[in-house]
C-alpha cells in the first residue's frame, strides 16, 4: 500500500475511534527561561471557556510559584532550576473531559521529583468537579481507602518483586481527601494516580489504581454540582454551616481548609505541637462564626470567602 494510502487510513481510523462529542484539544505552552530557572508548562485548550479559563489559571499559577522558588532558593554556583510540566487527555467524550498532568522538577537534589495533578470537568457545560463532591462523605472516603489499600497491597507489596510494604501503602491510602485528588473519572472506574513516595518507594515510580465504579455505586452522590461541605449538610446547625452548604466556592474552600488542618495535624512532630494546632483552628472557628454572624446573605458569603482564604493563606506559611 502506497505510503499516502497507509498515511490516509490512519486517519481515517483515528478519526472514526475519536468519541463524535469530544472536543478539539490544541497545546498550549508558557516557556520561560533565566539563569536560576528553566520553565516548560504544556497545557490543553478546548475551546470551551470554563475548562480553559481553569487550566490557564493553574499553569501560569505553577509557573509562577516555581519562579518565585528558583529566585528565593537558587544559590550561585547551581543549575538552573528545572520545571517541565507535560499532559495526557485521559478522557474526551459527551459526558467528562479529564486532564492529566505530570509535573517534574530539579531544584538541584539526589534526583528529580515527580507529581501529578488532574483536572476533572462535566460535560458539556465543563463544570469542574472534585471527588468529594463525586462520592458521599465519610464513608465513600473510608470505601475508596479501603479499596485502593487492597489492590495496591495486592500488586506491589506481595511477591518476590515486592516494590512496597503494607506500611508504606496504607498511610499513602488512608482515609484523608487529598490521598486521592489526583484521580481522573473514566467511564466505568476511577483511576487514582500516585506520586513517588506517597504509596512507594522512589525507585518503584509512580503507581495507580483502578477502582470499578460499580463498587461505590451506592455512595455516589446524586448531584455532583450541589455543594459539598467538609461535614455533613444534613447535620449543618448555624447560620455559617448553612451558609456553607448553600455555595459550592464556600464549600469547596471548608474543604480546602479542613484538608490542610489534618494534613499539618498528621506532620506535627509531636503532642504539644498537636494540642496548639487544634487550640489555634477552634479559635479561628470562632471567630469565623462571630465576624460573619448578622450579614446579609451576600455580605456574610464575602466575609466568609475573605476569612477562610486568610486562613488557607496562613496554613501556606507553615513549615
């Protein structure tokens, strides 16, 4: 067969298997370059304004970040600082665009770091949609742990060619939100992907685990588009827990805020160190509840959006 013959087919045949709803994906690159740092940020563009409004916001927001790092952390005499993030369209279709993205870096350690980050969104509108808001509170989080643990245990930490241990796996799976953000929603699973370190060791790489989506059938949500509080709303007492129930960006950032409590919680080297975190966020609490309490309802949503950013700002600041 002629080689535009071959060539053509090809095409035809990338053509016919591409889902008729999926949108037409074009790269986008911010590539910057000094003598502290070197910087590559692919990203995707769909042409639908929600979904490239986000992604753009969060590249130029990595970009700047490992920018600011470089300038404040770069000593003379280092390579340039290395940022080199790349993408897989893990999912295209009339029902969810999903993005994945792997992030590596050289900031002059024993060897480069890998993460990830996705981006799930519903079509057609491209709502972006989070797990908490997927799946439904404290026990789809304990079912997805649960889960994850056993495969994961199952694949890497049996056998001669073991790349874990049953440790290791299961303070990676544990039952906490930002165990799982990077997860992409495919059709019939939820694939979780895992950074080096989280559930193995470096020289294993990253790993990942399919969950059937059939298995948390019975704790998904019915609307992944209401708000999804860091408690549940059908127990919200005060005007602020109603309040947070009632706006999903308020709701998303109790979230955030409750996410980063317990992960600075679970790092604090010991009991005192604990009791002052735990003294500090009642306080905060508190407050929030005082400084907003008698507002209108926007006034109160203004004051509240203002008053957890303050504080997912102060948690940014810890060590």
């Amino acid at each position: 067969m002629p080689l535009r013959t071959s060539l053509l087919a090809l095409l035809v045949f990338i053509a016919a298997a591409a889902p008729a709803d999926a949108v037409q994906v074009a790269t986008k690159t911010i590539r910057d370059k000094a003598p502290t740092y070197d910087i590559t940020v692919a990203y995707p563009q769909t042409g639908l304004k929600p979904i490239d409004d986000d992604i753009a916001a969060w590249a130029r927001s990595t970009a700047a970040d490992f920018r600011a790092e470089a300038k404040s952390d770069h000593q003379p005499g280092e390579q340039p600082y290395m940022l080199d993030v790349g993408f897989s369209v893990a999912r295209n279709d009339a029902s969810v665009f999903a993005v994945l993205f792997e992030e590596f870096t050289d900031t002059g350690g024993a060897h480069p770091n890998h993460d990830f980050y996705t981006a799930n969104y519903l079509m057609p509108d491209g709502w972006r949609v989070y797990l908490p808001e997927l799946l439904d509170g404290a026990k789809a989080l304990a079912r997805i742990s649960a889960l994850a643990t056993a495969d994961l245990d199952r694949r890497i930490t049996t056998g001669p060619d073991a790349m874990s241990d049953s440790d290791m796996v299961k303070q990676g799976t544990d039952a906490s939100w930002d165990n799982f953000a990077d997860f992409v929603l495919m059709a019939k699973t939820l694939v979780i992907h895992f950074p080096p370190y989280q559930v193995a060791a470096y020289a294993a790489g990253p790993q990942e685990s399919s969950i059937a989506l059939s298995a948390l059938r019975d704790v998904m949500r019915a609307d992944p588009r209401l708000p999804a509080a860091s408690f549940d709303c059908a127990q919200a007492r005060t005007a602020t827990e109603h309040a947070l129930c009632s706006e999903v960006a308020l709701a998303r950032l109790d979230r955030q805020v409750a996410e980063n409590f317990s992960r600075h919680l679970r790092d604090l080297p010991d009991a005192a160190a604990k009791t002052g975190l735990r003294d500090a966020q009642r306080a905060w609490l508190a407050r929030r509840d005082g400084a907003c309490a008698g507002q209108s309802a926007d006034a109160r949503t203004a004051c509240l959006i203002g008053l957890y950013k303050e504080r997912l700002a102060w948690f940014a600041h810890q060590p």
